[in-house]
C-alpha cells in the first residue's frame, strides 16, 4: 500500500507479525491507500478474514480501475479517485 510521505508499503496477512487485514482497514477508513493490487484467490467459505467488511469503499473514494484474471488467482487493483 502507499502511505502519505512514506511510500510504498507491503502489508501481508500473517499470524506471528502485527498488521494484516486490521491494518488494512483501518487505513483504506482513513484513506491512507492511493492505490492497492490484491491477489484473490478462491479459499473455502468461511476462512479468513474479510478484507472489506464494515467498509463502503465506493463512499471512501475508492474504485476497481483493474480485473485481470489469471490461472491462479483474480487481481484487483483499487485507487483512491481524485475528489
């Protein structure tokens, strides 16, 4: 993700290290992300966390610009849109 004044930052979903899907939230809520690549791919129903729940991205300023479908995995790139 890129943050304000720092740049581009990797944050990854993973047990023993801090951040992860809260992190993730609470900056897209604070409009923190100009620009996110998510690659999705298809998991049982039920695991994990949701990475959009409680958000209403659309309202935030955020857009899907890119859907390119791989063998894989769906990626989706989400920009923050000029107000």
């Amino acid at each position: 993700m890129l943050l304000p004044g720092i740049g581009e930052v990797l944050v990854a979903q993973h047990p023993e290290r801090a951040g992860g899907v809260a992190t993730m939230r609470e900056a897209l809520r604070r409009q923190y992300i100009g620009r996110m690549h998510i690659g999705q791919s298809p998991v049982p129903l039920g695991s994990g966390e949701a990475l959009f729940a409680g958000l209403d991205l659309k309202a935030l300023g955020y857009a899907v610009t890119s859907k390119t479908p791989s063998e894989a995995a769906m990626h989706l790139v989400i920009e923050r849109q000029p107000v």
